[in-house]
C-alpha cells in the first residue's frame, strides 16, 4: 500500500512539473520532445552498460556478492538509463544525477551494503543459531545430523580429537598415450 502510495504521489508530481516547465518553455511539445529524446538517451546508455551483465544481476537478486567491478560500475548507470526512459521530468533529473560519479560511488556504497546485509540475512537463516547467530526460528537445520555425528564419534573411542580427519593420499600418475604417425593421415 505503501508503494501505491509513493507511485501514486510520484505521478502527480510528474503532471504538475510537466504543467509548469510546459508553461515555463511556452509549449507542451517542447516538453514532449524532450520524453523522446531521453527515452532514445536512456535506451542508448542501457544497452551500452547492460551487455553481458545478466548473469551478475542473476547473481545479485540471489542474494550472493558479486565483486565484478564491471556490476558495481555499470548498475547505477543502468538504472539511470531506465529512469531516463520513463516520460518524466523528475526521473530524468534523478538521472542526471545518479550519472554523476559521486552519487554513482555512493549509490555504489548503498547496493553492497544492502547486498551484504542481505547475505548475512540469507546465511542466517540456513544456518539457524549455530554459533550463536540466530536464525529462523532459533533453530539448526543440521542440529539433528551433527548430533548424531558426536554420538557416533563418542561411541567410536570418544577421545579423538574431532577437527582431524584421517585419510591416505598415493599419487596417480595417468598413462600419457603418444601419438605415433602411423596416426596421422597426410592426404
């Protein structure tokens, strides 16, 4: 409800500012032409930033850190382009804004605390309260299994240290196979 409202106040700001610049510049299509020419601005600088990056963004909406520089940079750029796409004055100032690079660098600051912050959430929330974290519900969803792994070790001697693990390591070397020319045609 919240949302609908911000919209809703957001569009009739949008009709108030294109009323007054029209009156301001003297006509609506100056305004008019102005919304064509951001759009073709805006899909201009999305298409330039956003080649390539779907797999990162993929990433990003998983909740996981992404540290390519080539995210992080072109993002804020990306969203300027659609803001610039819509038909709007105000979003086109926000824009205009968000290109230039010091708000670029705290927008960058903002999306990787929040992707962080996100994260932490995400891993506590698999993790239940193991160590201490506090998860969903206040409970390990590998409680059960980690018990029953102490219960086996205690029943197998109990003094062994449970950060060792044993095993054997032999090195494998492969059979290098040669080619001899019998295997090569020359036709």
């Amino acid at each position: 409800m919240k949302l609908f409202l911000i919209v809703l106040a957001g569009l009739i700001l949008e009709v108030f500012v294109w009323i007054g610049v029209g009156d301001l510049v003297g006509s609506m299509w100056y305004v008019f032409f102005w919304f064509i020419a951001a759009f073709f601005i805006g899909m201009n600088i999305v298409r330039k930033h956003a080649a390539g990056l779907m797999p990162q963004m993929q990433q990003m909406q998983a909740g996981q850190m992404s540290a390519d520089p080539a995210l992080s940079g072109n993002l804020p750029k990306i969203i300027a382009g659609f803001l610039l796409m819509l038909p709007g004055l105000v979003t086109d100032v926000l824009a205009v804004l968000i290109l230039l690079p010091p708000v670029q660098n705290a927008l960058k600051a903002t999306m990787m605390n929040v992707m962080a912050k996100r994260q932490q959430a995400m891993m506590e929330k698999m993790m239940g309260d193991m160590g201490g974290m506090g998860g969903a519900q206040g409970q390990n969803p590998f409680a059960d299994m980690m018990r029953q792994m102490q219960e086996m070790q205690k029943q197998q001697g109990g003094s062994r240290d449970s950060s060792v693990i044993d095993g054997e390591a032999r090195e494998v070397t492969p059979e290098a196979k040669q080619i001899e020319m019998k295997d090569i045609n020359p036709k």
